[in-house]
C-alpha cells in the first residue's frame, strides 16, 4: 500500500485532493501542515502530494526544504503552488497574470499527443483554474518538460520532470470544474503503488 504524505499549503482544495485518495484502493495518506513537513521523520512515506496554496511559493515557509529532502527519494504531484513550487526549485521563474484566474473554465493542449499521464483524460474535458501566477515559458527548467498548455491563453498548465517521478498540474483536477480531473490523481496514484 502506497503511504503518502499530503503537505498541505493552506488551501481548502487539498481537501478535495484527499478525497480523491481516500477513494483510491492501494493508497493511505497523513496531511500536515507545510511548516512542519521540512523538519518531519520522512522513511515512511512512499510519496509526497503538494497541495494548492495562496500566494507565491517563494513565500510559503518549508516548500523548498520538502522538496529538497525528497525529489530524489519518492515520486512527487504538484497541483497549482505545488506545480510553481517545482518549476522554481529546478530554476524556473513566475510571472503574475494581468488578472487572476479564480474558478476559469478552459481546455488543454497536450505537447505531445502519446503522453501516458492524460491517456484517461478527455481533451475536449474542462478544466478550472484558479491562480494568479504561471510558468515563465522563458526561464522553463531543462530538467523538465511540459505535458500540457491551456488552450485560451497558452500558458503551462502540466508538467514532468525528464527522468524523475515529478508530474505536476497548474489546474485544479479536483476542482467541480475539472469534470475528469481525478483520473490524473488516480493515474499518478496507481503508478506509485
């Protein structure tokens, strides 16, 4: 049985994101706040779930020490400040949006039609997105590669690191919105089992 850590970031979504494990079969999982997950006994855990988060990630206390501690260690999902949080740790910039995106609905473009991870996930199925910062597609680590662009906007909506167990989405897939969201969870869920 696969044990994950959930770190949550202060956002009422991880809720949600822990709803879609606790329905997963093969999967346990403990939440702790972001603080405390930096300076945590780690041998555990099979891996590690960063959740959704106001703000910048720059700003939020323990990010980068977690991910420090365990990107080489287990298989890590990002979703929304946990996808900024990764891009920024392998060298990536932000840049804020002219006007935030809380509760838009949009579509994905993949980047490569065979990606695996979005095999279950219907293209023409909504997304929601609620953030304020993306991807600066200029400073884009080369550690990573990009799975998925939003269709109205272009900017990064999914992405995986090159050779490590890294995925992470700029989206909400347990958001209303996102219809076939949770199978992206469920997918990243099996792989770790």
């Amino acid at each position: 049985m696969a044990h994950i850590l959930v770190a949550d970031c202060h956002d009422s979504f991880v809720y949600n994101l822990i709803e879609i494990i606790r329905n997963t079969d093969g999967c346990s999982y403990e939440v702790y706040p972001i603080e405390v997950c930096g300076e945590m006994q780690l041998d555990t855990f099979d891996a590690l779930l960063l959740s959704p988060g106001p703000g910048h990630p720059t700003e939020m206390k323990g990010l980068f020490d977690l991910i420090e501690r365990t990107y080489r260690r287990m298989p890590i999902m990002g979703v929304c400040l946990g996808l900024q949080a990764l891009a920024c740790f392998f060298g990536g910039n932000l840049r804020q949006l002219s006007r935030p995106l809380h509760g838009h609905a949009d579509y994905l473009r993949l980047s490569s039609p065979t990606e695996e991870w979005f095999s279950a996930f219907p293209l023409d199925s909504c997304i929601g997105r609620y953030h304020s910062w993306v991807v600066d597609e200029e400073t884009f680590p080369k550690e990573l590669r990009v799975v998925a662009y939003a269709k109205s906007d272009n900017t990064i909506m999914a992405l995986r690191h090159r050779s490590l167990p890294i995925y992470a989405v700029q989206f909400h897939p347990e958001s209303y919105i996102s219809l076939h969201g949770a199978e992206l969870i469920k997918y990243w869920l099996r792989s770790i089992q």
